[in-house]
C-alpha cells in the first residue's frame, strides 16, 4: 500500500526501519501444539475439502487474512447446512472456483539457484537478493491447477513511501509466452499440478532497492483480483556482470576485487614513505546491506533516483560524511576524540555502518578520509557498484577555484599566512567507482573520481564527484561532476606570489610538479599496491601534460597565470633516504642543490619546518635555519638536514606529518627557488602471529606483539582487534606501556567462515598513532 514501510528481516537486529513498527510474523506462530481450536461448521469443512490451501485449519501458515475472516462468519440459523457434493461434481466446481495462491517460494535461499546466479550469496540473511537485468525464479501453489486459457496471473512489485508504475516504483509484470530482454516479464517455465515455477525478467535499468511482492491470480468470469503478498522481500542490486547495465564491468577479476572482495588496502603517509593498512569493508556482513538501504532511504532521494547510478554515488558521497546532512561519520581532525574513537583506530566499516544503523541514524564519531573512503567502498560495492579506496599523496586542496595551488609571500618572502588557504595534503583518500556515462560525451566512462570527505561543497552540499578520471586527465574541467576540484588536488601547479609595495601580487615562481604523486590503490587479486598515476595525468613535464594544464587553467579564476615563463638554472631538491625518519630517532634529510648553468651561483636557503595536519594544515613552525650555498658551474650540492628528537617529541598531531619549507633567491639571476617537502615519522607494525591449526569451530589463538619506539611511556594503550569470519571486533585496554618496552597480547577465538581470512589490530594512544598489523589466516573446513 501506498506509504507502507518494508522490512528487510533477518538483515540485522534492529531490523530495516529501526523506531518503526516490526515485521507481521504472527501467522507464523499464533496456533501452538495443545491450543484449543475453534470449532469448525460443516459449510466450512466442506469449503476446506474443495479448497484445501485458501480454508486451512487455524494452524495453517497460511497469510489470506481477507479470505479467512469471511469464512468464520456464523450461518444464518434458517438455512439448513450445505451437503457435500457429489464426487462427479467436484471437477465441474473446481473449474468454476476463483483462482488464488495458497503459497509463494521466492526460491532466496543462500545455497540456491538465484543467489549463485546473481553473486549474492555471500550476503547473510534469506531475503532474495538479485541483481537487476537478469532473470530468476519463484515458484507458486495454487489452490487448484493454472489453465492459461481462462486464469491471468501477474506479480506486483513495489518500492518507497509513494509507488507509481509512471515513475517505475510500481512494477506490474504479466505473463508471457516468451521472455524479452529489457522489460518486467514473466514466464512459466514449469508446471507441476498445482505448483507453478516462474522465470522472471528484470531490465538493467530498473530502480534498485527494496521491493515487496504480491502476487495477483484472476479468471475469466472474475472482475477483482485475489492478491497474495509474500512475506519476503526482494532486495534488487545494481550488476557489474550484465552488459546492459551502466555499473558492467568487462572483467571478472576485476569484478571478484571491486565488487566481491570484502577486505582491502588504504593507503597513507607521504610519496617517499607510504604506509599501508588493512581495511575490513565487510558489504557482507550481517545487517550491512540493511544498513546501506536505510542510507539511501534517509538521503530522501526519490526513489525514481535509484535507478541511475550517477545519482546514487552523488548521494551515497553526501551521506557518509555528517557535515550538513547527519550522514555516517562525525570528520574531526583536531587531535581530540575523547568523546568518540579515534579515526586512526577504525580498521573495519562494520562497526561504522552498524552503529550508524542501530542508532537510527545518529552520525558515528570520528572520521577523517581514509574512514570516509572505506565506508564508501563498503556501501558502494554492497550496493552493487565496482569501488575501491584511492589515495593521492601532495594532494592539493584548491579552495579559489583557481585550479593552482597559491603561496602568498611578503616583500621579505615570508609568508603571508591569513592569505595562504590553499593547501597540499601529505596525502588524501578518495573513491573511485565504475560505470558508464551517458550524461558526458563518449570516451569519458570508466573510473570515476567520488570523495565523501567534506572539504568544499557541491551544489550546496558537502560531497565530491562522481569525476570522470578521463576528463581530469585531459583537462577537461567543464564535464560534470566537480571535475575542477579533483583536478587540482592531482594536477596543479603550485604558485609563488609576492606581494607588491603597492599591495598587489606578482607572479615569482612556478613548481609544476609539485602535487599529485603515487595516486595508489590496492592491486586486483594481491595485497600489492598498485600505481595508477597515470591514469588521472600524463607524465610530469610531457607536452601532453602541459596542454591539459593549461586548458584546465583557462576554465579557472585565474585564466593568465602562464602567460609568462621563468627562468630555472638552480634547483632545489630534498631526499629521503630508504625508508626514512623513524618515530623516536633524529630525523635526517638531504638537500640537494644544482647549478645547471655555466657561471657560478650564490644564494641563502631559508628553511623551516612545521608540525603538519595531514590534511595540509600547520600546527606551528618548530625549526628555523639559514643555509648560505656557493655552487660552481654545473656543480651540485647536497646538505644534511637534521631534526633532533628533543625538537619535535611533544610537538607531532596524528600522523606524525612534517612540513620542510625552503625558500631563497639567487643572487646572479634574481631567480627564486622553493620547495616543500612533507615527510613523516615512521612508526612501527604490529606483530600479529597465529598459534594452532585454523579450523571452522575450533579453537585457535593469536599472539600480538609491539615494542614502543619511544623514549617516554604510553599512556592509555588501546588494542582493536577484529577478523572477518574470526572474530567479532573488540577493544582490549592495555595501559601504559612503559619507555622501548615490549607487550605481548595472545586472543583466543573460534573461526566461523571457511577459506583466507585476515586478522587485522591496531594501536591506539595519544603519544603514537597509525600502529597496526595484519596476520593472513586460512580456515579449513571442520
């Protein structure tokens, strides 16, 4: 009925609408074994005889309400009681009896035809959860044989507060002969007595979401028809493996990682030193499927809307973030979560999504982007579009809509900091998601660029994309969605302005590769990362990438900024040794300075470094040094650069991120030189070894292990430790771990799921951040 809520049972406890009325399930217990029964009047026993399925007896399960109240009704006490026909009669009254269902199998369990077929077995529950453009099967009991000459047969499906068949939420599939691709359509494929097996069309463009069913049965002499309603729904998925469907994905590698792998890789951290982390997204989890539904429900979209999968990464993008919607997650990057978790301590989208859930929609706290980035891969691969988690390290955030990255220097080159709102990220996790785009021209499907951090609004709403990859490669900032954004934070030049006597702003100096390094994402089918820079620009410094740069510009607020050239025979650059700086140790870096001319050089580096956000944002200047540099013709140059420990022990934020600035002017030339250079302490793994056989139901352990880098104690250690098919995520509190001391955790638990699992734990205090590890496990059957 119009404005009925559905309910997705045995998805999660709370249910699909949490707050709201619970499922009807009386019919399936009312009658109990010893209960007293009702007696019976000889009409309706005679009723009972001719039409066994519609007039069962009060224990039946049966859930024909409307048929069942009318035939309580007591006779009228001056007609003398019906005589049963006689047996050469019972077939002309069969002929003659409405048609009506006595039962529905929407055939959903998880071991069966549908579920395999559509690769949805995996999600827990017994709802029929299928994918759109392919066929599946019910199967019907009717209360006497179908004849098709005489009886029509047609099934309702319905979705959201308000279905219309004109905005495709009120399905109504009749039967037919043959099946059609791209339409609703039903055949009977097999039929045995009173049971009927139908084979049911969907097209690839059909909304998806949750649906209720109803079957309705009429017959020639009838004028209304008797209608069923299922007690299951239909959960309809997008689907990466039909052709039609805008989500395909022509690769079933590529399918299994992005669409069925239910643990991954983000990565973080800077260019030189980037660090990996394991990421339970768990789309299959029980309850995480209810949980992905009641998103969409709560971004009041229309349900018409859930057809085009543009429109629902563009709200799935808005709702993971809380900023101006009370979406998912709470983003806090002030260094204090003693009111929520720490985002560093999330290793798992489950918790997120269930709590979320459970709490009817009450944001989680906290999140910063590789949290945001995790959940969205989670909701978009349960909800059937191909995802993964993408980092760029020296993003850029460009907040003028100039599509450069803007330094703003004093007349003593000294920066101006109330002017300095763009900022470079050590680095930033996005999505990416698959699907076709008819929206744009050709050629600019495929990956596309969608980030749920909220750092600047779209269209009044914090949320980003989707971007076609494509576009932003080739510059091509007009296409549509907030391509201008992600273009700059992977392909901007970075702009040093000096400021005037008169107050205005000269152009000093250009670095053209300073953003956009190592953009990463996990590799199909490994725990590798993979490189795919490529794929959002050319080769740094190609003419190639040039053009798109300055095409991109034209469309920006400061359309002349490469209307003049500077000259560059000295050049700056910094060099982190193997893996660089370790947390706990002087940090040490190499400035390496070239005089690519023929004449001699001079010229004084000035170089201060900064604790940094990892978003870009500096905490404060906690070194300051000037380094005079002499270079001969063609000579280099390389300078050792020293932080020492006792300068930055009580100083780092979460990421334990540095900012290395250096600045200066060459005297010959008048050039100026600059670079930044964003580093991090490295901080160690945790140690994750298991003990004993892994085997489904039987016990096994784990040994945890971590050793304190510092010098100083920890205070309030916190391990998070959570396996899918393992165990269920927990915190067990450790306390202090004292100065380079080690401490040891042993977990016990017992497997539940067969094949590889990972067991992933993570370190959470205040004095040391993004500690974790990772142990692989493969569970044999029992």
């Amino acid at each position: 009925m119009p404005g009925e809520r559905l309910i997705l049972r045995d998805m999660s406890e709370v249910g699909r609408f949490p707050g709201g009325a619970p499922p009807t399930r009386v019919e399936l217990t009312i009658q109990q074994a010893g209960e007293r029964k009702q007696e019976e009047g000889g009409c309706r026993r005679w009723f009972r005889k001719m039409c066994p399925c519609c007039c069962k007896r009060q224990n039946s399960t049966s859930y024909d309400v409307t048929d069942r109240v009318e035939l309580v009704k007591p006779p009228t006490p001056i007609l003398q009681p019906t005589k049963p026909k006689p047996e050469n009669g019972e077939t002309k009254e069969m002929e003659e009896l409405k048609l009506s269902v006595c039962w529905m199998d929407l055939l959903s369990s998880k071991t069966g035809q549908n579920r395999l077929e559509h690769h949805t077995d995996l999600y827990h529950g017994d709802e029929l959860i299928i994918r759109r453009g392919q066929t599946f099967q019910i199967e019907i009991e009717l209360n006497r044989p179908f004849s098709a000459d005489s009886d029509k047969l047609h099934l309702d499906l319905k979705t959201g507060p308000l279905p219309m068949v004109s905005k495709g939420t009120h399905v109504i599939i009749p039967l037919v002969d043959h099946l059609e691709d791209e339409r609703w359509e039903a055949k009977i494929v097999q039929q045995n007595g009173n049971k009927i097996k139908l084979s049911v069309n969907s097209p690839a463009n059909a909304v998806i979401g949750l649906y209720g069913v109803t079957v309705a049965t009429t017959s020639q002499k009838d004028e209304v028809a008797a209608t069923y309603k299922s007690s299951k729904n239909i959960v309809m998925l997008f689907n990466p493996w039909c052709e039609e469907d805008t989500v395909f994905l022509d690769d079933e590698e590529e399918r299994k990682e992005y669409v069925l792998n239910d643990i991954g890789r983000i990565y973080y951290g800077t260019e030189n030193q980037i660090g990996a982390r394991t990421w339970n997204f768990g789309q299959f989890h029980e309850g995480i499927l209810d949980a992905c539904l009641f998103i969409l429900e709560k971004s009041d979209m229309p349900p018409s809307g859930q057809a085009d999968p543009v429109n629902v990464v563009r709200v799935i993008s808005a709702l993971i973030n809380a900023q101006d919607d009370f979406g998912v997650l709470v983003g806090n990057w002030s260094g204090n979560y003693s009111d929520g978790v720490s985002p560093t301590a999330w290793s798992s989208s489950v918790e997120i999504l269930k709590k979320y859930h459970s709490s009817n929609g009450t944001p989680v706290s906290y999140g910063q982007c590789w949290v945001f980035s995790g959940v969205t891969t989670t909701v978009l691969r349960c909800l059937g579009i191909p995802a993964r988690s993408v980092t760029n390290f020296q993003s850029a955030h460009d907040t003028d809509v100039s599509l450069t990255t803007d330094v703003y220097l004093d007349e003593n080159l000294e920066p101006i900091d109330y002017l300095n709102r763009d900022s470079v990220w050590n680095f930033h996790v996005w999505n990416e998601c698959w699907m076709a785009r008819a929206d744009l021209p050709a050629g600019h499907g495929g990956w596309q660029a969608v980030d749920s951090t909220p750092q600047e609004t779209s269209q009044g709403t914090f949320r980003c994309g989707p971007a076609s990859v494509n576009a932003i490669r080739s510059g091509q900032v007009y296409l549509k969605h907030d391509t201008p954004f992600v273009f700059a934070e992977v392909n901007s030049d970075k702009i040093y302005w000096q400021r005037n006597l008169d107050g205005t702003f000269s152009q000093i100096y250009s670095e053209k590769k300073a953003v956009g390094h190592c953009i990463s994402t996990k590799a199909v089918g490994s725990d590798e990362r993979a490189d795919i820079t490529h794929l959002y620009k050319h080769p740094e410094g190609s003419e190639e990438e040039r053009i798109a740069v300055e095409l991109a510009s034209r469309y920006g607020s400061k359309p002349d900024v490469y209307s003049a050239p500077n000259a560059e025979d000295v050049t700056v650059e910094v060099k982190v040794e193997g893996e660089g700086p370790r947390m706990g140790a002087d940090a040490k870096l190499s400035i390496l300075v070239k005089n690519l001319s023929s004449q001699p050089r001079r010229a004084t580096l000035h170089s201060q470094v900064a604790v940094m956000y990892y978003t870009g944002v500096l905490k404060g200047t906690i070194k300051k040094d000037e380094l005079p540099v002499e270079l001969l013709p063609n000579e280099e140059k390389t300078i050792e650069w020293v932080l020492p420990y006792q300068q930055y022990r009580n100083q780092l934020v979460d990421q334990a991120a540095l900012l290395l600035t250096l600045s200066g002017k060459v005297s010959e030339t008048q050039q100026v030189l600059a670079n930044q250079t964003s580093f991090r302490l490295r901080t160690p793994d945790l140690v994750i070894m298991p003990l004993g056989e892994a085997v489904v139901g039987k016990e096994m352990a784990a040994k945890i292990s971590f050793t304190n880098p510092l010098p100083r104690t920890l205070k309030g250690v916190v391990f998070r430790v959570e396996g899918l098919g393992l165990q269920r995520g927990h915190e067990v509190v450790v306390g202090d771990v004292g100065a380079h001391a080690t401490v040891t955790l042993t977990e016990h638990f017992i497997p539940t799921q067969p094949g590889p699992r990972k067991l992933v734990a993570s370190l959470d205090c205040k004095e040391l951040t993004q500690v974790h590890g990772v142990a692989d496990v493969v569970v044999l059957e029992q």
